[in-house]
C-alpha cells in the first residue's frame, strides 16, 4: 500500500493525472510514501513528502532497469519510498513521468535534466550572453519533449538595444513562442510572468550561466535560496553558482526548478520535433523545385535567401546532430570508418600531385 495525501502532495505539482499511474504500479512494501524529487547528487537525492525533505538512495534493481531504458531518475519525478533500517529511505518504484526533458551526450547516451514539467523558462541575458542560435538551440530541448517554451530576456534594465533585440526574437523565433524582456530582480517580473505561475504548475529555467537564472528563481520564490554571482568583466560569462539542478516551492503554488548552465550539448529530438522549431523553413520547403531539397546549393530552392544565412546554418547543424543522435553505435562506427577511408584516400591524391 502506497501512502500519500493528494491535497497535501498537490502543493508540490501533483495531479490526478499522475495519481492515477499508481494503481499500476507493482504491490509496494509497507509504509512506502509517494515523494517528488527535489535533487539530485550523484547516488543521493531529496525527496519531498509535501512536508519536509529528505535524503534518499535509488535502489539497484531500479537504477538497472532505467539504464536498459536508455534513462534515469531527474529532479521533478514523482518516486515511491520505501523506509528501511535506521531511518535511511530508499526509492523503489518511479511512476512514468508524462514529459520528460533530456539532452544527448556526444557518445549518443540520453542524460535526464528534469521531469513533469509543464512549462519551460529559456533564460537568456540582454547582454553578451544574447545568442538567438543558442535560444533555438533550447527551444529544439523543449519541444521535442512537448513542453511549452516561454522566452525570458533577463537584464532588461541594462542591457544592450533591448527593443531592436526583441524585434530580432520575434521575427525569427516561432510566432507561438511567448517571449518577455524583464529585470529579474524587479517584484514587476511577478506580473509579467504571472500567466505560467499558477499553483500546481512546475517550471523549469534553462539558459547559460550568468544569464540570471538564479536571481529569476529567487525573485518568482519570494526567497533568497539560490546563490548568485556576478559575470566576467571581459566576457559577461557566469561562474556556475548553481551546481545541480533542484526544485523549490513559490508562495503561490508553483514548483520551480532551477539548472546549472548548460554548455555544450545536443537535443534530444527528431527531425519531426525539430521542424516545429524552424516552422518558417518548413512551410517554405514546400515550395522547393525538388522534394528533397535540402537548402544547400539546389536549384528552385524556396528556403535559400529567405530564411536568414545564420538560422539556415543553425538549422543544417541541429538537423546533422539530431541524426547523429538516432544512429545505433554500429552505425556510428560504420559511417566514422567511412569517413576514415574518404580522409586516407584524399590525403593519399594529395601526396601523389605533390611528387609531380
């Protein structure tokens, strides 16, 4: 029998949507409580009962059967826990999340961020951190995973031409996208985001670090939980205050979980998803001379000084790693010793016009 109060567990995102799985979860052991995950470090995690936190293990046999799935546990999944022997609790079951954010390794491997998250905030400093091909970067993240994506552009009181870079968002970004430029350590910033903080909601920041993410979390929690620092002089970069990902409750109702900043990575997508996120290039594919135009060097191409040379390049490089991504490792290895025969056999008509 699973213990747990719904109006309780309510406070920290649950919904009758997710209650629901728990009648298909396997028979549990006595006294096991259902939780949400506020932290992860590593093989410890924070659980949540609604009440207090408290620290936790994953048992093997679960670990084991997420790694076959190609996954595992994230900050935001609600967790069966069971207690054990001198007050040590430990995680049993994970009821399947219904969204799931997560980003791919450079080896393939899928590496979780966060889960049931409702909608996600894509924070991006009006200052050096401005980078439109980064934001479509994370809008791909997102949506692939079916979670809303909701602009933030931080920094709003001393950023750099704030209106013309508001004008560029909303020309090149998907006209469905919300998008705000706020300070975040104004209380305005409340209002402005109010739509996408009612009770019961979870939230997740994403963006690079010091582009505010922290000082936004503290400012929508009403508190001062999350460290912030202050960039570089020389290239407005941030410091890594935040160094796990961890969720924290608002005065009103909403679950926030903040992230550390995201360097390099691939999302988590397919070809399809990432359509979504370049809709323009999409709709104007339709009208290419050939089906299977790709908007290189094809003739009758409806896409090619259209679209801006910068979003068709971003779009070509998230559509080769969004490939790479779904090939088996046999595949990898096959097409990386292809391209290792193409390379010996060019340097091989190199030397040969250098002896004459």
């Amino acid at each position: 029998m699973i213990e747990f109060d719904f109006e309780t567990l309510r406070q920290i995102g649950l919904t009758p949507q997710l209650a629901s799985q728990l009648a298909f979860l396997p028979p549990a052991a006595p006294g096991s409580c259902l939780m949400r995950i506020t932290e992860v470090q590593r093989d410890l995690l924070q659980v949540h009962d609604g009440v207090a936190e408290h620290t936790a293990r994953a048992l093997p046999a679960l670990v084991n059967l997420l790694q076959e799935q190609g996954t595992g546990l994230a900050v935001g999944d609600w967790v069966v826990v069971a207690p054990h022997a001198h007050g040590e609790w430990w995680i049993a079951q994970q009821l399947p999340p219904f969204t799931h954010l997560a980003r791919r390794a450079n080896d393939g491997r899928r590496q979780p961020l966060a889960s049931n998250i409702d909608t996600a905030l894509l924070v991006m400093g009006l200052d050096h951190d401005y980078n439109l091909r980064r934001m479509e970067r994370y809008l791909a993240l997102v949506q692939a995973s079916g979670v809303m994506g909701v602009v933030v552009l931080t920094k709003a009181d001393i950023g750099d031409a704030v209106e013309a870079r508001m004008a560029e968002v909303h020309q090149r970004l998907p006209r469905s996208i919300p998008a705000y430029a706020v300070n975040a350590l104004a209380p305005e910033t409340l209002d402005e985001l109010a739509p996408w903080l009612a009770p019961g909601q979870t939230l997740v920041l994403l963006g690079s670090s010091g582009a505010g993410k922290s000082t936004l979390t503290n400012t929508l929690s009403g508190s001062a939980s999350q460290m912030t620092g202050d960039v570089r002089r020389g290239d407005g970069r941030g410091r890594h205050t935040t160094t796990a990902r961890s969720l924290h409750l608002c005065p009103s109702g909403v679950c926030i979980i903040d992230t550390p900043g995201l360097r390099t990575w691939r999302p988590d997508a397919d070809e399809e998803s990432l359509a979504a996120t370049f809709e323009d290039i999409e709709a104007l594919a339709g009208h290419c001379y050939f089906r299977d135009c790709q908007h290189e060097d094809e003739p009758g191409c409806a896409v090619r000084g259209v679209v801006p040379d910068d979003r068709l390049l971003n779009y070509h490089k998230l559509l080769r790693e969004v490939r790479r991504s779904q090939q088996t490792p046999l595949e990898r290895k096959a097409l990386q010793a292809k391209w290792k025969v193409i390379g010996k056999a060019g340097k091989a008509r190199s030397n040969e016009k250098r002896r004459f």
